[in-house]
C-alpha cells in the first residue's frame, strides 16, 4: 500500500470591479475544491469562478491517503 496527497483548495473569489476609482461594494465569495493534486484543484476552481469574478487569495490543504 502507498500513500498519495490529497488536496483541498480554498479560493477567495472577488467580484471585479468595473474601474479603478474606486469606493465599490464588491461580493466575496469562497469556493472550495477537492482533487488529487494542486494543479488539478486550481484548474477546477479556476473553471467554476463566475464570469466577472477573480480569485484573489489561494489556501490549500493536504492529507495523507492510502493508495492500493
């Protein structure tokens, strides 16, 4: 039995705002992705951010699973 990583990604999203002036009100919103490996998770999250919307801030959790 090996063990692999599992990854949990947490990503702020924010919406974008429609110019540089400033004083807005902007949502904020977490998506949260599981996946085998980094790159998998953030390619899912980066697919699932709404139109008008960026991720702003990347959190990621690893875990340890048995693999056969």
């Amino acid at each position: 039995m090996t063990a692999a990583q599992a990854v949990t990604l947490y990503a702020t999203m924010q919406e974008i705002p429609p110019d540089h002036r400033g004083g807005y009100t902007l949502g904020r919103d977490e998506l949260i992705v599981e996946d085998v490996d980094y790159d998998h998770a953030l390619a899912g999250a980066s697919q699932r951010v709404p139109e008008g919307w960026r991720i702003i801030a990347l959190r990621v959790e690893r875990e340890r699973v048995a693999t056969d």
